[in-house]
C-alpha cells in the first residue's frame, strides 16, 4: 500500500475518458469535467498532501482507467 504522504503524479488521457464523472464527484479539487462535452480535466497534476487520497480513490473509481498515477520514483525513468 501506497503512503497517502508520498508525492504523486497525476495524467489524464482524454481519448479513454467515458464522462462518468467519478473522479470529479471523488476528489473535485484535482478533478473536473469539461462542461461542453464532459470529458476529464486535469485541475492539479501533482495534488497536494490534503487531496492524495482522494486523488488516488478517483484512479481506482474511473470506469475506463483514463486517469494514470505515477509517483515520482516509480516512473523507472
């Protein structure tokens, strides 16, 4: 299990995104969606430690895996 403390890197990919709105119900200060055609947008790519786990929760919640989590030391680059 992840460290809520940890710093975190966010990405959306807009082409997978079904306008579910999941993320922007689950965690609304890193998330929101486009109001004309519904589709994720990206308010905070790199969230802060009070919206972590809420950010982390809307990565598992997305119905088609449109939002992508990596933290800074887990990008193998």
């Amino acid at each position: 299990m992840s460290d809520p403390q940890e710093p975190l890197r966010l990405g959306v990919d807009r082409d997978r995104c079904v306008g579910a709105g999941m993320c922007a119900l689950t965690a609304p200060e890193v998330f929101d969606q486009d109001d004309e055609d519904g589709l994720v947008v990206l308010l905070h790519s790199a969230p802060g430690p009070e919206h972590r786990a809420a950010a982390r929760m809307a990565v598992g919640l997305c119905p088609a895996g449109a939002i992508a989590l990596n933290a800074p030391d887990s990008t193998g680059s």
